[in-house]
C-alpha cells in the first residue's frame, strides 16, 4: 500500500504588492529586500481568507483527480493564520465545497504544516482509516504582520495550495522502473528555540483575573537564528529521508523547498551537493506564503507539465515552532 497525488490546485488573492509599494511603507529598498530574500513581490488579501483560499484550492485539485466534494474522506488543513478558533477551517472547507462525507480538522506546524498534514494522511490510510484525503496549505499572513516592521512585512504572502492524495492497494511502475507513491517521510521539531519566530494569540484573561496583559499580536523573528536553524536542518532532514528511502541526491529528480529564502535554498542545494536548477522556485513572484508555499510550487509545476511520471521528488520545509520535516515522491 502506498499513498500518491492524484491532484493539486492552489488559489492566490488578486492584488500584487512589489517591493517598490513596500518603500512606501518602510525604509528599505527593492534592492535590499531581492538580496537579502530573492522576492521582487507578493499577494496579498483584500478579503479573500484562509478559508476561501483553501475551498478553491482544493476544489482545483479535486477537478485534477477527476473526484467529486462527496467522495473526500479526510479534509486536512495546515494553517497558522485562520480567521476563526471556532469552527476549524478545514470544517469551514467542507461546508463551502460541500464535502459532507468527510471528518476534517486543522493542524498547526507553521511553514512545515502541509508536510506534516501529508504524513499525517499517510498514517491515516496506512492503518487503512481513509481511503482519500484533501491536504491544504493556506495562509492569510498579512493580518500577522507589522506593517511597520521592515525586517518581517518584507518577507511574507497570502495564498493556499492544495493536493488531493489516494491510498492505492496495488503497486503502479514507472518506464524507469520506480513504484509510484511516497517512499519515505521524516519530520521534527525543537520547541526549545520556539521564540525565534512566534506570534501571540489573545493572553489568559477571564472574569477572575485584575490585571491584563497586553501582547504584540504581530509576527516576531530573530531572523539570523532561523536562518542558521534553517540551512543546517533542512539538508540534514533531507540526507536523513534519502538515506531512509536508500538513495542519495543524485536519485532526486527535483527538490521542492519551503519557499523563504534563494539564500537559504542554495545554501541547501551546496550542503547537498545537489545542482541548483533541481531546486524549482517561485519566491520572488508570492514570497513567504509558510505552509502555502510547497503545495503552491507543486501545483505550479504539475500544471506546468514540469513533473514527469516517474520523476522522484524531495519536499521539505522548515519553519516556527521550530518544525522541519522531508518527504519523499515518485510522481
Ligand atoms: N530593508 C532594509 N534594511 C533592513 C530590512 C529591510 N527590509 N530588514 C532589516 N534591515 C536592516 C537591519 O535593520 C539591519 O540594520 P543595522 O545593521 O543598521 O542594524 C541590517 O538590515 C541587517 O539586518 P539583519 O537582520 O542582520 O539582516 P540579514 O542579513 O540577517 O537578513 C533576513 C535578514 C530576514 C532576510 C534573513 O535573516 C533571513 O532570511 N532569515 C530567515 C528568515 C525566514 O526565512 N523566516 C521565515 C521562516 S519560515
């Protein structure tokens, strides 16, 4: 039994923000910030939510697998960002797609929420629960950012990408000779060093407490100490998942990153010693979109025809909490 996507679809918000509408609002430059980052602009919300997002994301990647709403067994979305506490989004995306068979609930990893969300459905159909699942990345981060703070607003998008995935009992060989299906997934986190990026939700208050609390409800980030946590842990999850599955780098066909940072990534691409053009990106057009980003550049490869049959693939991320985690695909 193997797990395989069968769909992807992603959904971005209209209006385009550039580096230049930024020096407006903050002392930088659009110079500093395609440096520093590789992003030139992003989208952002003019009202589209993390939920409206993720329903047409996935309403994309069910048309792809030629599945209907009623068929979806298992709705899943990874988000840091959703408008409501109550209810999930994920039961929010049932309602608007009227996926009314499914069980559907949120989980939060920050940028690496739709790795974890994607082996959580594999552990899900693995114990043979689902059959199918629906697995979203969305983010409407432009409501967690400090518009005044120039060493965060530059660096983050809204947008949502989904994959439709399905447990197949028989096996499916490639010309190449690869099964298609995952291989192998490895995925962690270090809660010690949390508070290099955090955002605060509302502090303990109730009728018996006298003396509130205020707190910056807005993104903070030590960006160098993610940085450092971000080029040593990716590539070394990523040789933990490829020594997992028996390959090495040279067997993947495309990497496909969390997109925060060219620096980062090719930093990566070197402690790999992998080339660089297997490591597809998309971070100057949306930036930072956290647990958007890989299911977004997956649909935007898949449609683009970029991904052949029989292409094996490494997907990992990293992010707040600190989480990280690879994951690896025969397309
Ligand atoms: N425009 C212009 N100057 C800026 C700026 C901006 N948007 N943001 C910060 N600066 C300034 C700083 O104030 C600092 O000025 P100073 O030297 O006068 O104090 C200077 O640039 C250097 O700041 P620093 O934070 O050391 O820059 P950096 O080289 O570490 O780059 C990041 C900053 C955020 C681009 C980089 O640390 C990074 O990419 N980190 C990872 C962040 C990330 O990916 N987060 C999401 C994880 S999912």
């Amino acid at each position: 039994m193997t797990i395989r996507i069968t769909g992807t679809g992603s959904a971005l918000p209209e209006k385009i923000v550039t580096n230049f509408d930024l020096q407006e609002l903050v002392e930088t430059s659009d110079e500093w910030i395609r440096e520093r980052t590789g992003i030139a602009q992003r989208r952002i919300s003019m009202g589209e939510t993390v939920a409206t997002l993720s329903a047409a994301a996935c309403q994309r990647a069910l048309e792809m697998a030629g599945k209907t709403a009623e068929e979806v067994e298992l709705i899943l979305v990874a988000t840091c960002s959703p408008e409501m506490l109550l209810p999930c989004c994920a039961c929010q995306v049932q309602d608007i797609i009227g996926a009314s068979h499914a069980a559907a609930f949120d989980l939060n990893a920050a940028c690496s929420g739709f790795l974890f969300a994607l082996n959580t459905a594999y552990a899900y159909m693995q114990s043979g629960i689902y059959k199918n699942a629906l697995i979203v990345g969305s983010e409407v981060l432009s409501k967690l950012v400090d518009w005044s703070d120039r060493g965060t607003c530059v660096l983050f998008g809204d947008g949502a990408g989904a994959a439709f995935v399905e447990a197949s009992a028989e096996d499916i060989v490639r010309d190449n000779g690869r099964k298609v299906g995952m291989e192998c997934m490895v995925q962690g986190s270090d809660g010690t060093k949390g508070m290099v990026l955090s955002c605060a939700e509302r502090p303990v208050d109730n009728a018996f407490i006298s003396e509130k609390q205020t707190i910056s409800p807005y993104i903070q980030m030590n960006g160098q100490e993610v940085y450092k946590f971000a080029t040593r842990q990716v590539p070394a999850c990523i040789h933990q998942a490829l020594d997992k599955a028996g390959i090495t780098a040279e067997d993947v066909d495309m990497f496909v990153l969390h997109q925060a940072n060219v620096r980062i990534i090719e930093s990566v691409a070197k402690r790999l010693k992998a080339d660089i053009s297997k490591f597809p990106m998309n971070l100057d057009k949306i930036g930072n979109m956290s647990s958007a980003t890989i299911p977004v550049l997956l649909d935007e490869l898949n449609r683009g025809g970029r991904i052949q049959d029989g292409n094996r693939l490494v997907l990992s991320g990293f992010g707040a909490g600190l989480t990280y985690g690879a994951t690896v695909i025969v397309w």
